[in-house]
C-alpha cells in the first residue's frame, strides 16, 4: 500500500508542476484534464501527507519511551504514543478505502425515475413524497433538479415522476436508491383507520454523456402527440409531446413537459441515453453476479430496500438493518445519516473482497 501511495504523491508532484508550466496553460483542454486529474489525487495525498507525518512523530514517541524516564514524564509519554498509535489506524483504514477502485460513475448526475406501485392513489401519493425528499435533499446539497417528464394525479401524487438531479458526486450518494420503497400509514382516504401497505418504485441512473452511449438515429422511432393534463394553451392543441422508442432493445420515454417539442425531445434523449447505458451496464454486472453479491443491495427495482412506518415513526433500510426514528426528519430531505451508512458498509464489503 505505501508503495502504491509514494507513487501517487510522485504523479501529483509532477502534475504541479506542469499546470504551472506557461505552455501547457495555454493549451487550455490539455490543462483542465491535468487539474481534474490533479483535484482527484489531492484527497489521498493529503491524507498519506498526514499519515507520513503521524508516522515520524510515533518514531520520536517510541524512542523516548525507551529512554530512562521519570514515572510522571513517561506516563504523558505513553499516553501521547496511545493516541498516535489511534490517530495512525484510523489513517491506514482511511487510506485504504480512498485506494478502493472507484465507480466511474460517482461524479455524473443521475435521472431518478419514481413510480407508483402496489398501492393505488396511496402509493401514487407516497411517489409524490419521496420526489419531495429527493429534491430537497438536492438543495441541501447545492444541486439543481429539472422535471423531465411527470404524470400527476389529482390528490397531488404520482403515477410516474422523472427528473434529473445535476451536481458533484450525485450518482455516488444516490445510487443506493434503486428499490421497493415500501410505506405503511394509514391513507386520509381511509375513513376506518386502517393502516395500509403500499409501493413505490425508484431507479437512480448515471446521466450518460454522448461518449458513453452512442444512438444511431436510424434505431430510432419519434412520434409526437397532443400533451394532456396541466400546461396551457398548447395542452391537447399542439403536437408538442414526444416518445421516442430504441428499436434495437425495445425502450419507450416520452417527455410532454415542455410547450416546445424540440425541448421534450431534448429531455427524452437524455431519460434515452440514461437507461441504454444501464442497460449496458447490467450486462457487465450480470457477468460479475458473484462479485457483488457481497455488495449492499444489488440495486434491482424489484429489491425492497426499505420501510417508511408512519405509525412508529421510523425508518428502516432492510439492506444494512439500520432503523432511525426520525421519519419526518428524513421525508424532509435528511438523508445523509442513511446514505453515510449505506456507503460506509459498501466500502467494508469492497475491503473484504481486496482482502
């Protein structure tokens, strides 16, 4: 490992030097590639910096505790080398995680797609929720969202919602979305009381940019229709909703958010793009199933993930067995403690497999 580590503080020394170099910063795409390349290592470097120094200073504290010392004096010692000796385990478990192969997707933006499962107008009304607790936790994040496609009911909820969440690292804390989400309350429809079992689906997919997937416009079918629901004088008058079907695997997406077909169009490729690189994906992980196995969850949406129980208040991630008590909290877009622990676990189980 810090033989792995030396090498990556020599490259980032190097890659110093040349974004300070005059003719490479001229070269304005060839410098942007060497600081992205740059800002990706300064994490581990920094922290290896730390290490090494942790380390010296252990040396130092190990050779005074061989040395004659007075009973007080040495006690301050070994109390300084205990938490040295702390400070340096907690480096080397740091360091080893930052080392872990990354997912090249965990810097893209994602697509999150939520529809209404088992459940009716109740599951209908939990989407609209969990779009609630999505786009809110965007903003605590300084991300932006954009509605990319949605079919509305009239109690306020969701058939289906799609919309893109844009901004640094989104697919890597929200692609432990992907599942059942299930939710137990009693419906305000429900006039006897009874608590309710309902569903509802979510899909979390990287944004594919056009070097990932490649569409050939003659795989392509585009039929334009009159929008419906809510939007205005072009609603049932203009032929500004577009679906677009991939001929090749079957994939249907339709957009009728915007009054402009080119601009529904423009949103439908992107939903396009999206599931055609998942699918592309999931070819190569079905040829490492065994591989992930170990891995928390398998982000299958037919995998219930998780459990919102209204009456008791709680939340509970069937994945990793971890409930909180804070429902409403979490409804409101606080998410962080879940997905820390859901990465947290997903990091020990890559550690297991390298191990």
């Amino acid at each position: 490992m810090l033989d792995k580590l030396q090498a990556i503080e020599d490259k980032y020394e190097q890659l110093e030097q040349q974004i300070s170099d005059p003719e490479i910063i001229a070269n304005q795409s060839e410098w942007q590639k060497l600081t992205k390349t740059h800002s990706k290592l300064t994490p581990i470097v920094t922290k290896f910096r730390e290490y090494k120094k942790v380390q010296q200073e252990l040396a130092a504290t190990r050779e005074m505790l061989r040395e004659k010392l007075d009973d007080d004096f040495r006690d301050l010692v070994q109390a300084e080398f205990d938490e040295l000796k702390a400070r340096n385990d907690r480096l080397e478990e740091e360091l080893r995680i930052l080392l872990l192969p990354k997912d090249p997707n965990d810097d893209k933006n994602v697509i999150v797609e939520i529809r209404g499962g088992a459940g009716g107008d109740e599951a209908a009304l939990f989407a609209g929720d969990l779009f609630r607790m999505y786009t809110r936790y965007a903003e605590t994040q300084g991300w932006r969202t954009e509605v990319l496609d949605a079919n509305p009911t009239g109690l306020g909820g969701f058939k289906e919602v799609i919309f893109s969440i844009e901004g640094d690292g989104a697919y890597s804390r929200l692609k432990y979305e992907s599942g059942v989400h299930r939710v137990q309350r009693v419906p305000e429809t429900e006039a006897s009381g009874r608590i309710h079992t309902s569903t509802v689906t979510v899909a979390v997919l990287p944004e594919a940019e056009d070097v990932d997937v490649e569409v050939n416009n003659s795989d392509l079918r585009i039929d334009t229709y009159c929008a419906s629901g809510a939007g205005g004088q072009h609603v049932n008058k203009t032929e500004s909703a577009v679906r677009i079907t991939h001929l090749p695997t079957g994939i249907v997406v339709q957009c009728q958010d915007e009054k402009s077909q080119l601009k529904n169009r423009d949103k439908a490729m992107r939903v396009l793009r999206a599931k055609l690189l998942e699918v592309a994906e999931e070819q190569q992980r079905a040829e490492l199933a065994e591989t992930r196995k170990n891995q928390v969850g398998t982000g299958d949406r037919s995998e219930r993930i998780r459990t919102y129980n209204f009456p008791q208040g709680r939340v509970t991630d069937h994945r990793i067995g971890l409930t909180l008590h804070k429902l409403d909290f979490v409804l409101n877009g606080d998410l962080d403690e879940l997905i820390n622990a859901l990465v947290t676990s997903a990091q020990s189980e890559k550690l297991k497999q390298v191990e």
